[in-house]
DNA sequence: GCCAACGTTGGC
DNA sequence: GCCAACGTTGGC
C-alpha cells in the first residue's frame, strides 16, 4: 500500500470539482512529466493520495482514492501519456500548508518540500501519518 | 509578477 | 552525447 500526492492548481482543477464528481472520479489528466508519469503507473486500485491545491493556497486540502490504474491520456494526443482516475474520499478537517510542512522537522525529506516541481509524487508511510495528524484527519 | 529550479529540445 | 537555449512550474 504506498500513498501518493497530486497537484492542481485551483483555477484549473480545484478539490471542489473533484468532489462533485463523487465515486465515478476523474481522469487525473494533463501530466506531461516522465516521473509523474511513472508514479502514476506505479498507482494501484484502491491507494491513497493528498489533493494539493498548489501556487495560490499552497496547501493540502484532500484525500482521493485510485478508481483506475493507469490508462492512456483520453486528452494526450501522444500514447506515452498516461493517467489514473481519482475519487475525493475526505476533506482535511483543517488544511495543511506548505508552510507547515516545512516548518516539520520530520517532513524535511519530503518531495513536496524539496522539489516544488513534481506535480505528482510518492508519500512515505510516515509522512502520511504525520500530515494527517497536522490536518486533524482520519488518516485510514 | 518575478524568478529559481527543473525538464526538454535540438544543433553540433 | 553534450550542452545551450528555451519553456514551464510553482513558491514567494
């Protein structure tokens, strides 16, 4: 069971959007990144993932779920692009920033506080429990 | 809005 | 295969 991290910009692909679309989910579209690619291949039905609103709120407001494994980009019009679908499952009681997380002695490591640029990305074990510990939210 | 960090492209 | 030029992301 290994955890995941998404990044969408508000604007474009808010949690809101993605909760209104309830267990049908959605296509987790538009990544054009050999890494985020080839966690989104790594993803298995049924794992974990934070939402992250990033640039403007910076902060982790979700948790989605995998509701399809790695297909092609209905979107791309390049076969090597892939995506997975994801459904929200919860929102975070209280929404964890980056900020927070950079101020966590223990999620020094974490990609989201040292590579800005990866839009989708593993979470450890730990920094799963930790974050959801920050954001008051039932983390299983 | 700026710019640093990173990824990709393409000339050689 | 190297690396300069360029484009994009995202924090600030």
């Amino acid at each position: 069971m290994s955890y995941w991290l998404f990044k969408s910009e508000a604007e474009v692909w808010s949690w809101d959007q993605q909760v209104a679309k309830g267990d049908v989910g959605e296509e987790w579209d538009g990544v054009r990144n050999y890494q985020a690619r080839n966690n989104m291949r790594a993803m298995k039905l049924g794992e974990r993932g934070f939402f992250y609103h990033s640039r403007k709120e910076t902060e982790i407001v979700g948790i989605v779920e995998i509701c399809a494994e790695a297909h092609p980009d209905s979107k791309a019009d390049d076969p090597r692009w892939e995506c997975v679908d994801i459904k929200a499952v919860r929102p975070f009681t209280k929404p964890v920033t980056l900020a927070m997380c950079k101020e966590d002695p223990r999620l020094k490591d974490m990609i989201l506080v040292n590579n800005s640029r990866l839009s989708v990305q593993p979470v450890t074990d730990e920094e799963w429990k930790i974050i959801c510990e920050l954001g008051d939210t039932d983390p299983s």
